[in-house]
C-alpha cells in the first residue's frame, strides 16, 4: 500500500473512493454507493398498486363480463363480514 493510504486507514478515515488517491483534491465530492435491491423496490411497487385502487380495477374488469381468474381475484380482494368476539 501507498503511505498515504496507509496513513488514512491508521487514522480510521474510512471515506477512501476505490480506485481514487485519498490524497488527491477533486472538484466534486465523492458520491457515497447504495446499493439498492430493485426486487424490493418492485415488490414495494406491487403493494402500492393493490393498496391504491387495484381492487377497483378489478371490480371494474369483473362488470365487463365474468371468467373465473377475475372471479377468484375478487374472492380473494373481499373482506369476510366482521363479526366481532362472541
């Protein structure tokens, strides 16, 4: 390793860029990573939609006509009456 970055780890400074010299001056900051798992980011997506209004979109689909995949997302998109501790 270069002394310079072997000073920076030995004084605990961690914001060395890979592939940067810490001891050279940029003009713009080093933008930190976050590395984002779009997964969940689409499931998050997902979710929103259903919350939204995408039980309406499906009551809607359903008084164009019936057929059973429409059907049984309305089934599953229903609520059981309440009916509280007996």
């Amino acid at each position: 390793m270069s002394p310079s970055v072997t000073s920076s780890i030995s004084r605990g400074k961690t914001d060395v860029v890979k592939g940067q010299d810490p001891g050279s001056e940029s003009s713009s900051p080093p933008t930190p990573v976050s590395p984002r798992l779009v997964s969940l980011d689409a499931f998050r997506g997902f979710i929103m939609f259903w919350i939204v209004g995408g039980g309406s979109l499906v009551l809607g689909i359903q008084s164009l006509g019936h057929n059973r995949l429409i059907d049984m997302l309305v089934y599953q998109l229903s609520h059981s009456p309440w009916t509280a501790f007996l």
